[in-house]
C-alpha cells in the first residue's frame, strides 16, 4: 500500500474509533436516563428530554444510532456527533463553548457575543427575524434553538434539524448542559460546569450579609415594564442568596407588570441595567420608589446586565455579581 493509502487507512480507523467512544458514552448516559425517567415524567412544566440509542447488533460502529427528543417533542437522529452547529439563542451559544465546542459553530444569533470569538461567526438575526436562507446554506448538522424562536417550524419544513431546548430555571439550564454535553461527547465537562456553578452559588450567599436577607427585590428585564419573577432562573437565584421578590411566582418567570403595582409593592431593593435605572425616578409615579430615592438600587453596566439576564453557564458567575451589589447597599447604609 501507498504511504497516502496508508495514512488514509489510519484516519478512517481513528474516526471509527473516536464515534464508538462518543455512541459508549450516549449508551452510558441513556441507561442512567431509564433509571430517572419516573422522576423527570412527574416534572408537568419540563418538557421531557431524554436520549435513545439503537445500535444493531451487526451493523458497523460507523453506523451507531443517536435519536434525542428535545423540549418540543420532536426527535433528530445523528450517526455521529455534529461537527457544524448553529446556536440561534446566546445562552446556549455560551453553553456550547463551555463544552469546549465553540470551534463546532458556524453561525450564531444577532446577540450572541461572548465568548470573544464567536463575534467573528455570521449573525443570524434574532428570534424575530432569523435569516433562513442563510442558516439553511452554512448546512449545519443542527441548529440550537428557543421555544420561543418563531422560525423553528420553517426550518423543520425545509428538513433542518432542530434542536429545541428550555431554560427557564435552575434545573432546565443544568439539564440543558447535560443533553448538550451527551449530544457532543462532553459529558464529563458538562457535569464539572454544574458543580462550578452550584458552588459559585454557594459563595455567593455567603457573601450576602445577614441583615440584607430577606429583602425584597425588584429585578427589572424589559423597561415596559417586564420583571423577573420568583419562578425565574433569576428569581431562583435571588431565592438562592437570601432574598425576596416582589413577584410572586404565580405570575410567571418574567409577567409585564402594571407600573402602578411596582410603586404599591416597594420593593428594598432595585436591580436594572444602568441606563434604564437612570430613568426610572421620571417614570410616572416611581419618583415615590423609595428604593429609589435611599439609592438602594444596583445599576448594571450593559456587559454585567446581559450576563445576568443569560441563563446558561455564568449563572454562577451572575449570582457572585448580584451578591456583590447587596453587599455594597448594606457598607453604604
């Protein structure tokens, strides 16, 4: 054989190799989904993500079957972990990265911008205004997407696979990293990225000083205004720290409130993206804020704002911003 035939033979053993490697470590992690299918069933508000492996007995390792039902229903079938990946939503782009995948991106959303180096990807538009035409021509093994994406079902109909994922809390985003971490072969990374997360919570309530415990915070997502509620990934994490919300969870992860019912609430504590807690006071009313007025408020700077309003790996990263801000209220009272 030809030393070209001869290292030809070698790729094609090392790529067989790396796929039966990525199919054990899926059967690995479908077993152990069996096991907690009961558990996830009961969860009525998450949609059940599982991942089923089928693999004949006499058909090659190149071959090894991988279906994942994501948090829609549907079902994408994989021969082999995608090497090309379009993230149409920032939070799961910077879950793939965290996975050390980002060089399997080939295209993103308008806002995805951190890591660094997925700024020089092509932008896609956003949930809105997805450009179609060109997501369907960077031909992606599969696209990432939010339920709320409007163009899901058009990329479906164009035979585009989709890969629906929720992350509305705490549990959904830790779920969301281990379906992206089996579907990748990550696994391993995404279990470590939890536990750095669980303990920069941890570190974070410690940080709380025990006199800001309790307090009542108004977390403002949209100036309309939209907030944050108890039922949020952000309003768990406020939980986590100690703190209040005055938005119960029965109104939803992030309801749009009557401005009127945020001045009667009187929130201790205001939390907003800078430029808009500037505002705030020449709102209609909120000059009675008394958070407001005592300055007991944490203004974010745009980078910081968007980070904690992103509910994928820097979720523990966030949770140390927030606890720093309370910490800085209670020195200056």
């Amino acid at each position: 054989m030809s030393r070209s035939g001869t290292r030809g033979a070698e790729r094609r053993r090392g790529a067989a190799a790396r796929v039966t490697a990525w199919a054990r470590c899926a059967v690995g992690w479908w077993l152990a989904t069996l096991s907690a299918a009961a558990f996830f069933a009961s969860a009525a508000s998450v949609a059940s993500v599982a991942l089923l492996v089928a693999q004949a007995a006499s058909a090659a390792p190149a071959h090894a079957r991988v279906t994942i039902e994501d948090d829609s229903g549907a079902r994408v079938d994989f021969t082999q972990p995608p090497a090309r990946l379009i993230s149409l939503l920032p939070s799961l782009t910077e879950a793939v990265c965290a996975l050390g995948a980002c060089d399997r991106l080939v295209g993103v959303d308008r806002y995805s911008n951190s890591p660094a180096a997925v700024t020089a990807l092509p932008h896609l538009g956003g949930l809105e205004d997805t450009q179609v035409e060109r997501v369907v021509a960077l031909r992606a093994d599969l696209i990432l997407a939010a339920p709320s994406a409007r163009v899901i079902d058009r990329l479906r109909a164009l035979g585009q696979p989709v890969l629906v994922l929720h992350t509305r809390d705490h549990r959904e985003v830790r779920r969301s990293l281990e379906v992206l971490g089996d579907l990748l072969g990550e696994r391993p990374r995404a279990d470590a990225s939890w536990r750095a997360i669980e303990a920069q919570l941890a570190q974070a309530a410690a940080r709380v000083p025990a006199a800001m415990r309790g307090q009542r915070v108004y977390f403002e997502v949209a100036s309309a205004p939209y907030a944050a509620g108890s039922a949020s990934f952000i309003g768990e994490t406020l939980a986590r720290l100690g703190l209040g919300n005055i938005v119960p969870a029965d109104m939803g992860p992030f309801p749009r409130l009557n401005p009127e019912f945020v001045v009667r609430a009187q929130p201790d504590i205001v939390m907003a993206v800078d430029r808009e807690l500037a505002r705030m006071p020449a709102r209609p009313g909120w000059s009675r804020l008394r958070a407001l007025s005592e300055r007991r408020a944490c203004g974010f700077a745009p980078a910081r704002y968007e980070m904690l309003v992103r509910p994928g790996p820097r979720l523990g990263e966030a949770a140390l911003a927030l606890a720093d801000c309370v910490a800085g209220l209670a020195a200056g009272q």
